[in-house]
C-alpha cells in the first residue's frame, strides 16, 4: 500500500491566529528557539499498490480543488511516502 502526503499553508498574506497562538505559548514552556509558527493542514491519502505519477497527479488535482481553499491556502506539498513509512 503506497501513501500521498498532502500539505497545505495559509497564503502567507493570510493572518494565521493559531499559528500565532502557538508561537506565544512555546516561550512559557521554555522553547525560545523559533521565530515563528504557521499552522497548516497535512492530508494523507492512502492506495493500494504503489504511488504512480497519474495518482500524484490526482493527489494534486484533488489539492487544489478539495483539500485547500485556493483563495487564502497554498498547496505546498504533494508527494509519495517512501515505501518503508508508508506503512
């Protein structure tokens, strides 16, 4: 069974308030290391078999057109899980 990792991210004009709230919460426990925190989606579509090209393409058809909101997201990643994570 092969697996698609989707990613989606606010646009980066697009105001992010959990990202932002999450960035305030990480000093009070200690974690100053980052500057800043976006807040995005992660899909995972699982197939039987292997990932082809022509499920990728679907994978990002199905981004743009379903699993993101074009106005205020970017798709930023559509790719197959090595084998070995897919599991």
């Amino acid at each position: 069974m092969g697996r698609i990792i989707v990613e989606v991210m606010p646009k980066p004009e697009i105001l992010d308030p959990q990202g932002k709230a999450v960035g305030s919460a990480l000093p009070r426990l200690g974690i100053t290391s980052f500057t800043s925190v976006r807040q995005g989606k992660c899909f995972h579509l699982s197939v039987e078999g292997p990932v082809t090209e022509e499920l990728l393409a679907q994978a990002r058809t199905a981004a743009e057109e379903v699993l993101s909101n074009p106005i205020i997201e970017d798709v930023v990643r559509v790719e197959a899980l090595p084998e070995e994570e897919a599991k």
